[in-house]
C-alpha cells in the first residue's frame, strides 16, 4: 500500500516538473505568436477599404490593446521568469 503511494507522489512531482518546463518554453512562443498576430491584424485593418467600415474601427483598436497587453503583462512574466 505505501510503495503505491510513494509511486504516485512520485508521478505527481514528475508531473508538475514537466508542466513548468513546458511553460516556460509555451509562454515565449505564444508571446511571438500573439505579437506577430496583433501586428498583422493592425497592418490589415490600417488598409483605406477596410477602414470604410465601422467594425473595422473596433478590430483595429482591439488589435492595438492587445499589443500592448501583451507587451505590458507577458514580457514582465517572461523577464521575471528567466532573471532569477
């Protein structure tokens, strides 16, 4: 009974070992995937027929808002997570 939940704790903390080294990685590369996204996003809806219509307005400045969100909040986490 106790070598099964000394093999359990043990997957556990094997677990959330490989969980925080795949989040490190996974928060650099979705940062520069969102980055790239947002900037393409601005890029289109800058475009003179897009801005014709309303909506287009909303996009752009939610694009904008986006950018620096993550620009603001998930570059902090990368910087504090990599500088101990």
């Amino acid at each position: 009974m106790s070598n099964t939940t000394i093999d359990f704790t043990f997957i556990i903390a094997r677990t959330s070992e490989i969980l925080l080294i795949m989040d490190s990685y996974m928060i650099i590369i979705l940062y520069i995937i969102g980055s790239i996204g947002a900037i393409l996003n601005i890029f289109t809806f800058r475009q003179k027929q897009i801005r014709t219509n309303p909506c287009a307005t909303y996009f752009l400045s939610s694009s904008i808002i986006d950018l620096n969100i993550m620009h603001a909040f998930v570059l902090m986490q990368i910087i504090t997570r990599y500088n101990p």
